[in-house]
C-alpha cells in the first residue's frame, strides 16, 4: 500500500444487502467510537448499490449501480464487497485489489473457490484481502486463529459451522421431529432458503471449513478436496439411539493434521454429551481449536444475521484503517496468517481417515446375526466399543454399534460383506463419532 | 520504536519460571511455524534467571541473574517479564519501556495495578506494553476485544476467569462437598496455592475483569473500585438450592456499562443450567461478551498452565514482530484498544448496582414469617420470583428466594429489616442472579 498516513479512511461499499446494510449502520451507528479506536475518522465515501432501501438515502453516498465506479474510484483505501456469488463479485474484487485498494468480504464461496488467485494478487499490490466475516459471522475466529493461536502449531479444528443446519439438528434432538418437517418450519421462520440445499447438504459448511483449514495449517485453499455429507439422512431414530449412548449428533466441520496428510471433512457427528460444543444449540455456531502449546479453546457466537455478520466486515476495516494510521510499508498480516504456505500437506481421502463409528445396521431377528457382524468387523481390524440390540415386536431389529478407531477404507469393505448378509434387510446407517482426543493423532 | 524492518526480531526473557520456562520452550519448538507467520526469525538472544534449570541450559543465552541487564540490552526488541509481582518487575518493564522495547507481560497484577502509568510509558516512547497471557490464559480474549470485537461498543462481559475457583465450584457442585475438603484436595493436587487466598477470595479474578474492562470500555484500570466476593461462604447447602431453581453457582467476573456507569464486580453468581457459561467446568475459564452489533459471544479454554500462557505470551511476541517485519512507524494497537479513553466514566458503587438476587433466610418455623418477609421486600420495591419453603424436621427452615431486579441498596434497607425480625435465627445469604439479557440494561 504504501501511502501516507492519511487523515482519514475511506471506504467503498457495493452491495447493500443484508450484510452491506449491516456494515453501513454499524459504520454509522459506532463511527465515534471506531475514531476512538482507530484514531482517525474512518468514512463510506462511495457506494454502488441496486437495491437501495428508503431508509438509507439519508446521508449515505451513493453513486450509481456500478460497483466497478467503486473499485476505480481512487479516494476510496478500501472496498466491502458485499455482492455476493461470483459475477460480478470476482471481477469487482480483483479490480480493488489492482488498483491498490485493500478489500473486505463476507463472500465465503468466493474465498474458498477463487481465493488462491485473490490473494496472490493482492500481495502482488501490497494490499489486503480480508474476509472474517467469512465464517460464523460474528465470531472472530480468522484472526484468532491468525493472531491469537499464532504461537501454537494447530492439530486440529471442529467447528458447527452452518446455524441453519444446527438449527434443525437442535430441533430433531429437543422433540424426535422428522427432518423435513423441521426443514419446513425453518423455511416458514426465514432461517432456511428456498433452496436449502447449501445449509442441509454441507456445502455451505464445507466452504467455511476450507477457509479454517487454510488459515489454520498455512495450505492453499481445496475446497474441491473438502469431504462433504449434509444431514438430510439423519433421522429422529438415529439421534435415540446416540442419546441412549451418550452423544448428541451434531454437523461439524474437521479438519485435522495427521501424519499422513490433512483431514477435511463436513459431516453429521456423534459427540459426548459432556462436550460443551455439544452444547451450542439453536442457530448459534461455535468452533473448538486445538493447538499444540494453548490444548483446546473454544469459540461460539452467532453464526449469521446483519449485524454480527457485520460486526466482523467493520472489524477488519478497523484493522486495516489502524494500519494505515500506523504508517504501515506493508499489511502486517499475510491474508492467510503465513508469509510462506505448505505446499507440501496434501489432502486425505475419506478413506484413508481413521475415525471411531456409530452403526445402524437393520436385521431380521435370527440367531447368529451379531456374531457374523463382530466377525467380519473383526476381520478388518475393527474393534467393537458397544452394541445396542433391543427388543422388537417386529421381525426386524437394528444392531447399533459404536466402534473403535478405524481406517475409513476397512470399514467400507467390512460393510459391504455385512450388507450382503441375508439376515440384513435394509439401508446400513454409518456415522462418524469425534471423541476429540488431544493434538497430533 | 521508528525503526526500520530488521532480518530478525530479537527476544529477552527476565525470569524463567513455569511462564517464562514455558515462553522459551514454544519459541523453540515453533522456531520455525513462527518465522513462516512473521517472515522473520524470533530469536531469543538474551535471558536473566534465577532459577535456571539444568535441563534449560543448553542453548539458552543466560546473561546472568539482572533483569536490568536485558530491558538495558541494546539488541533486544521486546522483553518479556515473566518475573511475576511488583519488585523488581515494575521497574524492570519501566526501563525497557523507556529503552523503546515493547514488553509483553503475564503479569495481571502489575497491570491492574500499575497499568495505567505504564501505558502511558509505552505510548510516550512508540512501543507496546502487551498483556494477553495476563487474562485468561490461553484464551486471546484480550486481542478479542480488541480487534475481533472493536466494531461493538460492548454492553457488558461475563467470565470465570480464576481456574482455581472454577474448579473448587465444580467439584461441590458435582459431588455436594465442602468448600474447605475441595480447598485442600486442590491444594495437594496443585491447583491452588498453599495460600489461597488470592484464588479463593476474588482477588486475582478482580485483577483480571479490572483489565478486562478497561480494554472492554476504553476506561482507565480501576482495580481499587472492582467490588470483590470470594466463594469461602459458598456451601453445598446453596448449590442445590440453586440447583432446584434451575442454576448453577459461578464465580463471575462482571463488567458492565450502563446509563449510570460501570459496574465492575467479582463474586458468586447464580447462572441457568442451559447457558453455555454455567457448562463450563474445572479448570478451565470463560468469558461471555455482549457487544451491540454481534450480540453474544463465548470464549473458553485453559486460564492457567505454562504451555496455555506461553500461548499467550508468544502471541504477543508475534504480533509486535510482524509489525516490526512490515516497518510500522508506531503500533498499530494502543495498548488498551483505544487512542483516546473514555474518562468520564464512572464506576458504580456496589449498591447502585441492580440486580437480581438469591436470598437463603434462616426462621424458625412460625406462622406469618414468610408473610412478614414478603411486605418487607415490597415495602423496598423488591418483586418476589419464586420461593422455596420445605418441610423441616428441625425448628429451624431456611426460606428460598429469588427476586426479580431490585437495586442492591435498597436489597440491603431490606435485610437489615428481616434480619432483626425475630423468627430470622441466622445469617442471610445473599448471591446475585444473572439472566444475561442483551445490551444497554
């Protein structure tokens, strides 16, 4: 950036959406109080916007629909994209950080997908691309995990990571109610989309977790490497059966540092009861962070909404606006908290994850059936930790099983001969149970 | 400190106790992570001890036993004491402040106490007085605040941040023992001093939420006006009182800035089971923040420990040397958040705090008792919630009570009035409720 300290900040902003609105009325609302904390005005000078309300007229700069006149306009040290999607968020972006403008972003499909070319661009131009907004909302987890662990060497992170997801989840647990219907019902309150496919089916969660991944182990972002199931397929039956255990079952994104490689994954999860992330209910997200020197820290808040999504745009535009006051030659934080990447950490296939499991396999009621289960469990090296197998009126029954720790691959195969038995009469249910032991399993 | 990038940011350690023993153990360990995030080596270049282990020598460069050789060390950057107390530590951080060395301390005492004229060194000479590992650990609960959180004006911050504490709560709570058996169990486990007192009777808590504040706020450090109450009164008898109402017993520190002023105070403190805070248990800390935009967030962990606080202290490290790596001509955070304080602020008495409250009253079981109790709140403007009144054996039977939100002055009017009634046959007990509603109250 190299610029002088100047005797204010600009900022840009295109899109006044939920979370541009959001950041506008923050801006507003606290703007002697970030002066406080920044020690110079910080002050939205242009903004490009399609859908202005009327309420926001008043006093707020607008100067058009294009959000390019943003990017090219060369009072403006910073620009809040709050577009959203890739076209035209990706070329606005890129057309910032060219022209030297650090840019903020709540964008966590176009940081996870296009964020490599993003960042090297903008360290090509001395800026900065922030994005803590990126992930749950209003938890400041990028720059905890960049600044506040940055002593620590991170094993591991696993975090609920979509409110709409844990939501649901926390629905089904409270009253046994189905998913669809839960589904439905949050569609109706406005915490589900139309098309709820991004929040239930992972995606949304799988975007986050390879932004965490990033930051956390200093690898280039693969969101394309990152495992995900959504939880459609979790039933009220399952979550009994977990609760009969001890767990609860929660959609979590892990990622892990082994070893043979790095762990990505989102996927519906058995946790202890005892655990408090077990605990963060309703809409709320939270992300529990083991590092090598702190153990395991964790961090909750909501995941999503106008203000707390704001809350973090306006946090790294006071970031940065106190950087510039500071008369910085360069930003003092390489956007993914490394001045040197990993390049070397490749990426697990499910595979080749070794994890404990929770099993529900569906059986005739006949003699014999458990002890060919234990069998060819045993037969690929995968020890049992309990069973649960209850009465039934009906001539089917389902094994429950929690398993101890194997490799993914075994566990698959070791199904699929369980699910040629004749006795098996139904779908086998598999999930993946976290008991969060310490670092560098 | 106006200086410009140098190859290499250079560390000296006073004091190599379990922090500053832990300090150097992580800088060695992730010598090379750290260099990856700051783009420069961290290197410890000189140490003054008293207490140097044999197994710490090798490698180490000890200067000696004076602290005063390191803050006066020309080639040291950044100082960390880790010496603990007031002498010589004070005097040492004020000469390497004086030098133009950032210093970063763990030392919650010296800042609570001394804080303020030292910040005022730091800023007088262009460095930092850093303090993250002196609240909370490993929790960057400080750096939070502010930066991850300085978009907010924050409403008010909840924590139980004395491990100690923590731990003796959750013991009783778990098994219905008693203060003292817990006490002297921890004692010889380690987990409390063989003089407890700082722990146990909110004073080290209060050290800790007077910083908290501070940064929270941007008020100056006013450790003398922080209201304290130890948890040595607490007995089992309260917990499952509490217990049966629907709460656990905490031992909060509390800050919180209303129209009046701040209210900053450490004591035990009734929590609803399902808040995520009141499942915080042993020896780990927590803070709950409310800030306007985000609304509530949760930050838990370990708060004591050498690895858990080197954490901390390393943290410190890094942030000033990346700012030293991106040649800033000043740092880009003043030591408490803010570049100008708010000192008009004030904070309240105890008694103008409003609150609301459990009350545990001794009475010999006569008729009319609970009647007379009932006009001797309301005649204060103090609204009953709910009460529990059980069958006795004995005479005596304690009454239950909780109140809806009464102002502590007019609380006290009250039981001096019940107390001198003659049925009452004891002390009253008296906690404070805290139901957490949002911001501005």
């Amino acid at each position: 950036m190299n610029k002088q300290a100047a005797q204010q900040f600009n900022i840009g902003i295109v899109g006044l959406g939920t979370v541009g609105g959001g950041t506008l009325e923050v801006l507003t609302r606290n703007k002697q109080l970030i002066e406080q904390r920044v020690g110079q005005p910080v002050v939205v000078t242009n903004v490009a916007t399609r859908t202005l309300r009327p309420e926001q007229v008043a006093g707020v700069p607008v100067s058009g629909t294009d959000p390019f006149a943003v990017a090219n306009d060369p009072n403006v040290d910073l620009l809040v994209e709050t577009i959203g999607g890739f076209d035209p968020a990706f070329e606005v972006v890129r057309q910032a950080l060219a022209n030297g403008k650090h840019v903020v972003t709540a964008n966590k499909a176009l940081i996870a997908e296009r964020g490599n070319e993003l960042f090297a661009l903008a360290e090509q131009h001395g800026v900065c691309l922030a994005y803590e907004s990126s992930v749950a909302g209003g938890i400041p987890i990028i720059k905890t995990l960049r600044d506040g662990l940055a002593a620590n060497r991170i094993d591991w992170l696993a975090g609920i990571i979509n409110g709409t997801g844990n939501y649901i989840l926390t629905e089904m647990s409270a009253y046994g109610r189905l998913f669809a219907d839960v589904l439905k019902e949050a569609q109706e309150l406005g915490y589900a989309e139309a098309d709820p496919t991004f929040d239930v089916e992972g995606i949304d969660a799988a975007h986050k977790l390879t932004i965490l991944a990033s930051i956390a182990f200093g690898i280039p972002l693969q969101f394309d490497k990152t495992y995900t199931e959504g939880i459609s397929y979790v039933t009220p039956e399952d979550i009994s059966y977990a609760n009969d255990l001890g767990y609860v079952i929660k959609h979590l994104g892990i990622a892990r540092r082994t070893p043979k490689g790095v762990e990505m994954r989102v996927h519906p999860t058995l946790l202890a009861k005892s655990q408090l992330l077990a605990n963060v209910n309703g809409v709320d997200n939270a992300i529990l962070v083991h590092g090598d020197a702190v153990g395991s820290t964790l961090y909750s808040g909501p995941g999503a909404g106008a203000m707390a999504t704001a809350s973090s745009v306006v946090a790294d535009i006071i970031d940065l606006a106190r950087q510039q006051a500071a008369g910085v030659g360069k930003p003092v934080y390489p956007s993914l908290g490394y001045t040197q990447m990993e390049t070397e950490l490749r990426v697990l296939d499910i595979e080749d994850v070794e994890s404990e499991y929770y099993l529900r396999i569906p059986v005739q009621d006949k003699v014999g059936v458990m002890a060919r289960i234990a069998t060819v469990l045993e037969t690929h090296n995968i020890n049992i930790e309990a069973v649960i197998q209850k009465e039934s009126e009906s001539d089917e029954v389902p094994i429950v099983i929690l398993t101890q720790r194997a490799i993914e691959r075994e566990l698959n195969k070791a199904l699929e001969e369980i699910s040629e038995h004749a006795a098996v009469c139904g779908e086998i249910i598999r999930m993946r149970v976290e008991p969060f032991h310490g670092g560098g399993n």
